[in-house]
C-alpha cells in the first residue's frame, strides 16, 4: 500500500523532484526547532526557507504543477504557526479583485477567440517584418494594459497563441481546419520534419508572447488602473487618473521607450533566444486558413464577429472608465457574448473556465505564501533599512530595494508594505509631503518594471507561465527569466536613471 502512495503522490512528476518536495516537508519543522533551540530567529529564517522553496516549484512548474507542492508548502507553514488561516484569508480578501479578474475576464475573453484570432492572423500575414510584427506585439499589449489590465491582455495574448499553434498542429497531422477536436498536445503523429518545423513555429511563438508580456508592464506601470498596487499607491497619495500618469512621467515615459529600442535591439541580433522567424511553410498554412475563413464564413460566422466587436468596445470602455471591478465587467463580457451567441448549455460554459480556475487556485496559495512573508515580517530590515538613509537617496533606495523584493514575492504585497510604512512616516511628521509624493513615485515603478525579471514578481507573467500554453511552446521559468533578462537589466538602468534625476 506505502508503494502505491508513494507512485500516486505528485503523479507523474520526475521520482527526484518527488524526493526534493518530501525533503522539504521533513527539514522545515526540524530546522525551526534546531534555530530556536540555539537562541535564532527560527520563524523569520524559516520563512525565506519557504519562500525560496515555494520559488523552487514555480521555477520547476513544467514538471509538476506548482499548485500542489506549493499547497502542501503553504499547509505545513500554517500547521507549523508561521502564518494562520485568519491571515491567509485576510490576503486573498485584500486580492479579492484580481481573484474575480482571473476567474470571470480570462472566461470572456475565451468566448472572444474568434474576433482576437482574425484580428491577429491578418497582423501575421500582412506584417513581413518579425522585428516590426514583435515591436507591435510589444506596443499593443503596453497600450492595452495601461487603459485595461496586464491579466486581462496576457489572457488575450495566451487564447490568440494558442489559436496559432492549434490551427498549425492540426493541418501538420494531417487534419483540416474544422478539426476542432484535435489534440494539439500531441507530437506522436508528427514526422521528424514537421517536429523540426514546429520547434521554430514554437521559438516563433514565444518570442511574440514575451515581448507581449513584458509590454504589458511596461504599459501597467504608466496609469492608475494599469496594476492592481497602482490603484492602492494613488488612493494613499490622493492622486487622480491624469495626475497620476504625469507624476509618473518622467520615468515612464523614458523607460517605454527604452523598452522599445530594447525589443528591436533582441530581435534584429536574436540576443536571449529571440529572433526566431516564421517559416515560409507555415507562413503559407496561415495564409490558406485565412482564405479558408473568408471563404467558408457564413452568416451564423458574421453574426458571431459582430457580437464579439460590439462585446469588445463595450469591455474597452467599461475597463478604461473603470465602470466596476474588472471581474464584474469580465462577468457581464461573460453573459453578453454567451446570452447573444446562444451558448446555454452548461458544459459549454465550463470550457472557459478551464484555464484560469487552476491559476486561481494557485494564487490563493501563493497569499498564503504573502502571509507568511507578512506575519514573520520578512522584509521589515529592508524597510528599515531604507527609511534611515538620507532623504536624497531614499527614492533610489526604494526602487532598487521594490525591485528586488518584488521579483522574489509579489509586486502587489511589496507595494502595499512599503506605500503603507511610508504613508505612517508622513503622517508621524517624520518626512515631508514632497519627500511622501517622491517615494511614492519610486515604489510604484519599483514593484512594477524590475519585476519582470521573474515569473513571480507580476501576476501576468505567473500566468503565462502557469497557462496550457507554456508546455506547449516550451516556455519554462529559466527559459521566461534569460528571455526577460535584456528587458530587465535596459528597464531597471533606465528607471534607476531617471528617478536619481527627476525625484
């Protein structure tokens, strides 16, 4: 009987990765009680223990999904009373909006993949360019974030990637474009070349969905509604939409720009993996699918595109005014599109809910993960640290020390602790209104651009990451982490820069 739990336990996950997760579940309470047994910390030491642990099956999430490691880590520190499920509950309430986002927007925009995948097969053909095709990709996703949100546009750019791939997969095995069926997961049917083939589609693909998801940071960092921690920073500060993107400014703009000489620089010399082109082939595959298309569209296939079309300016605008929570509007793009496209039946409803309910599962492990950072205070000496510097350096302090805690953890927890302490130093007369406003400036930049450097510092990456798309495209953590590095390295110089000479 141990035998078979033994086989069951983590499924098909490699027997060393079995082994590393066990060993950590065996070390941790014995590690606590030998620290505290010699007079050390044990509960602060222990916490970075699982948060390095928690970041080691993340970073190893194509062997084994990150939820149920990640889970038992998360149980075992609630169990072991480094956080309590008091705490727990308290961050996913403070991440209520961003929970509903994944849940309800990343469903809608599922019903939208017909509207987004015309949309994009037309940009793929009609652009020859690769450097120009990626500088789009990077424009548009910054352009969108900035007005919408990076989740939501990352789950745009997964369902149009995945459109790509299906529609490759199906006609190398042999299938037609009706095959909606075909499992694309599959490379057994594949000749050697068509492998081959597909190994440059997969470079192909990635290249677009990084530069997509760095240019929704570098988009989100720029207005109110473009990150969640962004709403939080203006509200404290009492600043409105306008006021807050030309405070922003002066290292926003600088920076989005660098980011895009930093996207045509990667490509045109392929540096990080980029600069994988299309291949003519497949090229021509797109090509006969879009022909396909227009000329088998019926009136049911129009009828469904202009639903669609009306269902997205209707998002646009509910999201760029911020009518609701933007998983309320994801919920009423849900109901519109299902209720005008005759989508009743139950099951068909399911299949939107596929791809984010395991993210969201694994986001309210990853607050249990933020509690325990939060109750152990793991990032207090840095606070400290940082507060006690002369004024004059403090926002550059505070932009290194965000970035750095933000790519470990999470860019929207960081922000929320040091917006908070900073707004307690203010109101305790310790720093100035100016010096307040100034801060402010770094640690919203700080949490949102040198958090790219890893999957976990920004939601949308995690998602991207933790998405069926991944394993298709081979896009693991440290492919995710050396495809971002240029961009990282460019994006943190640049804003470093630019708040040593504006603030």
């Amino acid at each position: 009987m141990l035998s078979e739990i033994q086989k069951l336990f983590l499924g098909n996950a490699p027997k060393w990765y079995k082994s590393t997760i066990i060993a950590f579940l065996v070390i941790n309470p014995i590690l606590l009680v030998a620290l505290n047994s010699i007079g050390l910390n044990g509960n602060f030491i222990i916490g970075w223990v699982f948060l390095l642990e928690f970041i080691f099956t993340l970073a190893l999430a194509l062997k084994c999904y990150p939820l149920q490691p990640g889970g038992l880590l998360a149980l075992q520190a609630i169990v072991m009373g480094l956080t309590s499920t008091k705490s727990v509950f308290h961050e996913i309430e403070n991440n209520l909006e961003v929970i509903l986002l994944l849940v309800f927007m990343v469903a809608g925009i599922y019903f939208m993949k017909n509207l987004m995948l015309t949309i994009f097969t037309k940009l793929l053909l009609n652009i020859r360019s690769k450097t120009i095709l990626s500088l789009l990709f990077c424009v548009s996703a910054a352009v969108l974030s900035a007005f919408l949100d990076a989740l939501t546009v990352t789950a745009v750019l997964i369902g149009v990637t995945i459109g790509f791939y299906r529609i490759y997969h199906v006609v190398a095995s042999g299938g037609t474009f009706t095959n909606e069926k075909h499992d694309y997961q599959n490379d057994n049917n594949l000749s050697n070349e068509k492998l081959q083939e597909l190994e440059s589609f997969k470079g192909f693909l990635r290249d677009l969905v990084m530069h997509g998801a760095v240019g929704t940071a570098l988009g989100g960092v720029c207005t109110i509604v473009g990150e969640p921690q962004n709403l939080l920073i203006a509200t404290i500060a009492g600043w409105e939409f306008v006021e807050f993107f030309i405070r922003m400014a002066p290292i926003t703009m600088p920076v989005f720009v660098a980011g895009m000489f930093t996207c045509l620089i990667i490509e045109k010399f392929k540096i990080a993996g980029f600069g994988n082109q299309l291949p003519e082939n497949i090229k021509i595959i797109f090509n006969d699918y879009a022909i396909y298309r227009n000329e088998n569209i019926t009136p049911k296939d129009k009828a469904e595109l202009l639903i669609e079309s009306m269902v997205a300016i209707f998002l646009v605008i509910a999201l760029a005014f911020h009518l609701a929570a933007v998983g309320l509007i994801g919920l009423s793009v849900i109901i519109l599109l299902t209720a005008f496209k005759g989508i009743t039946e139950e099951h068909k409803l399911g299949e939107a809910f596929h791809e984010a309910l395991p993210f969201t599962a694994l986001l309210a492990v990853f607050f249990a993960i933020v509690s325990v950072i939060h109750d152990q205070h793991l990032f207090s000496p840095v606070i400290d640290y940082v507060l006690a510097q002369d004024p004059s350096t403090q926002p550059s302090l505070f932009f290194i020390a965000n970035g750095f805690l933000s790519a470990i953890s999470d860019n929207v927890f960081v922000a929320t602790i040091y917006i908070n302490e900073v707004k307690a130093a203010y109101d305790s007369g310790a720093i100035t209104l100016d010096q307040f406003n100034n801060l402010a400036i770094a640690i919203n930049t700080g949490t949102n651009l040198p958090s790219v450097a890893t999957p976990n510092g920004q939601a949308a990456f995690l998602f991207l990451l933790t998405s069926s798309l991944a394993p298709l495209i081979s896009l693991s953590y440290m492919r995710m982490v050396y495809m971002a590095l240029p961009y990282t390295i460019v994006l943190s110089i640049v804003g470093y820069v630019c708040i040593n000479l504006f603030l």
